[in-house]
C-alpha cells in the first residue's frame, strides 16, 4: 500500500506556526520522523489563507533538503501549484481534482504537464457525496475524463471522500462500498483517502483510524493519507497486507519485526 504521511498539513496548529516562522527544522524533523516510520511520500499543505502560494513553495523546497521521497501537494489553489510543482524533484501527487469544472479545467493541464499523479476527489460544485451510488457515479466522471484526456490509469488515486461518522452512520459502509465498486469498475486506477476524517468528534480516534483503515483494505483501498508515526496504524498495515498475500513470503512483515515496529504486545 501506498503510504502518504499527513503531518505536513499547516491547518494543524503546530504546523501552521512553524510554517507562519520559517521554523525550517521543525519541519526537517517532520519530515524525516514520517520517512523513517514509513512513508512512501509525503503530503505537504500550506493552506494558510493569503499566504498558500509562498508556504507551499517554501514547505516543498525544505522538506526536499532532507528526504528523497515524492511529495503530495495539497492546495485547492491552482497558482499554488503551478508555483510549486516545478520545485518537485521527483514525479509528484496533486491533491487533489474535484468534479468541479473551474477546478477540474485549472489543475487538468498541471497535471499533464508535470506527469503528475492526481488524487481525484468525489466532490462535486453541487452538493458533498450523499451515499455510495453518488460516490461510484461522481469516480466514473472523474476517471472517464482523466482517462480521455491522456492520464494513465496508475497515475489516478480515486478518493471517495471520507465523512465524520458522528455525523452519520451511512458514511462509514458509503466509503466502503464505493471503494470495492470502483475498484470493480476500473481495476488499473487507484483508490485512496484521509483515513483520520472518519473519527473526528469522537473520543479514542486511534482505535476507529486502525480499525476503518483495515476494512478499507479489505474493499480493495490500495493507498492512504495517515499518519506513519502512529505505531499500532503501521503495524497494522503490515499484518493486513501479510494475510491479504500483498506481501510476498512475509518479508515486509518479518523486516517490520526484526526493526522493532510491531509494537507490544505484537512484538513477543
């Protein structure tokens, strides 16, 4: 599975100071910390209103100085990207291209471009999703179009839009499903979401991410925005992956075990 590690995100307090600060070792060590846990790429957000342009290109230029891996621009600013993908020195992720036309006609040409990947968002201008059949119906327009305009289907990460559960419980089994359907539907592309909106405003978060991260694995989701840093989660991910037969002969889960990542009581 793809691991994209979510810390990078200046929505979040600590983040967002530092990125305010140019505190560039504080987000060095993020970067570094998420890497060493894991992660395959890394999310950056510089979504400070008035700002996003120049946070974007500095957090891109600084997390590079440390780590070689691809990097997952998240802005919903078109200039922001175009600012920033240039600085990318590895093939990049756009996060994300929504069904909105505005949006879906400014970020389509960066992501040709740049040969970039793209995380295609089941978010329409008319309304949030609604349920699994609005999900599956929104996916197919994203992908058809992507797909007739020249993207390769492995560059195509298809979110399905993850919603709070405390908000309704037909948002949890609406992302599962929708995530087998289009798995169905376009077996080449990718499906992909933010695996932590799912616990937001309920207590114990962590045990309702490890948990809805697992089922999405069992539908089919084959990468993840989460955070790497948060043992149980990784461990997790790599008994799934093991028992899933995603992980040939066990190597990745015995390398997990000798490196100490599989933590108590797992690791006895």
């Amino acid at each position: 599975m793809l691991i994209i590690g979510e810390r990078i995100n200046a929505t979040r307090k600590r983040i967002g100071e530092a990125v305010t600060k140019r505190d560039a070792e504080l987000i060095k060590e993020e970067a570094r910390k998420q890497v060493v846990a894991g992660a395959h790429m890394l999310d950056v957000n510089g979504g400070i209103a008035g700002q996003e342009i120049e946070n974007l290109t500095w957090l891109v230029q600084t997390v590079q100085e440390v780590v070689e891996v691809p990097l997952c621009l998240d802005s919903a600013d078109p200039e922001a990207l175009r600012r920033a993908l240039p600085l990318c020195r590895q093939t990049p992720m756009i996060n994300s291209i929504p069904d909105e036309p505005e949006r879906f006609n400014a970020v389509l040409p960066l992501i040709k471009e740049h040969k970039a990947k793209v995380i295609a968002l089941c978010l329409s201008s008319a309304a949030p999703p609604k349920g699994l059949e609005d999900r599956v119906a929104t996916a197919s327009r994203l992908v058809e179009r992507l797909l007739s305009e020249g993207i390769p289907p492995g560059n195509i990460y298809v979110d399905p839009c993850v919603f709070p559960v405390s908000t309704g419980s037909e948002h949890g089994p609406a992302v599962l499903g929708a995530i087998g359907r289009i798995r169905q539907k376009f077996p080449e592309v990718h499906t992909s979401c933010g695996v932590s909106n799912v616990s937001y405003g309920l207590p114990v978060r962590r045990l309702l991410n490890e948990v809805f991260l697992l089922m999405l694995l069992g539908h089919g989701m084959d990468a993840a925005i989460i955070d790497p840093c948060d043992p149980g989660l990784m461990a997790r991910i790599a008994a799934a992956e093991a028992l899933g037969g995603q992980d040939l002969f066990c190597k990745s889960y015995l390398r997990a075990y000798r490196d100490g990542k599989l933590e108590p009581p797992y690791s006895q």
